[in-house]
C-alpha cells in the first residue's frame, strides 16, 4: 500500500462517502451510483482510485462486479497514525 495513494483516495468526499456506503455492505457500482448525482463514469473513475490505493476489492458474481472494503489499509493507516500519539506520551 502506498501512503500517498490512501491520503489522495481519502482527500475526496465523494471516495469517502462510497468508503461510508462499503463498510455497511459490499455493493455493485450501480447501487453505489444511486447515491450520487454524477455519471457512473465519475463513479468507475473514483472507484478505480480506490482500488489503486487497495482500500476497496472487486469480485465478480455472475453479471455484476461487487466491491467490498479492504479493512487492512485502514488497519496500517491507523497503526501510522497510532505512532505519533505514542511519540507523544514518551
């Protein structure tokens, strides 16, 4: 996982509101464009960021592409946060 990449996915409301609608539930492209007020174009485009910084799997499931949080990244991104506090308490 690069760093960079999850601070550029997490920078976006719009990628961090679909991260919102993930952890509720796994969901297609389509059910997660019935959420916004953009093309489903805009939807791939965010949900391909995503999945380069490995914050979101794909999965395919007969006709649909079902996507799905990838809790590790978020699990490292806290551990990278969790430092500076410990730093602090030294």
């Amino acid at each position: 996982m690069s760093m960079n990449q999850a601070f550029k996915a997490l920078s976006d409301p719009t990628r961090r509101k679909i991260l919102d609608l993930l952890r509720e539930k796994d969901r297609t492209a389509g059910e997660i464009a019935e959420h916004f007020q953009m093309t489903k174009p805009s939807i791939s485009h965010h949900l391909n960021l995503l999945k380069q910084a490995e914050m979101v799997f794909d999965e395919r499931k007969g006709q649909n592409i079902y996507y799905s949080l990838n809790t590790t990244v978020f699990q490292d991104l806290l551990k990278w946060f969790i430092q500076f506090h410990s730093k602090e308490e030294q």
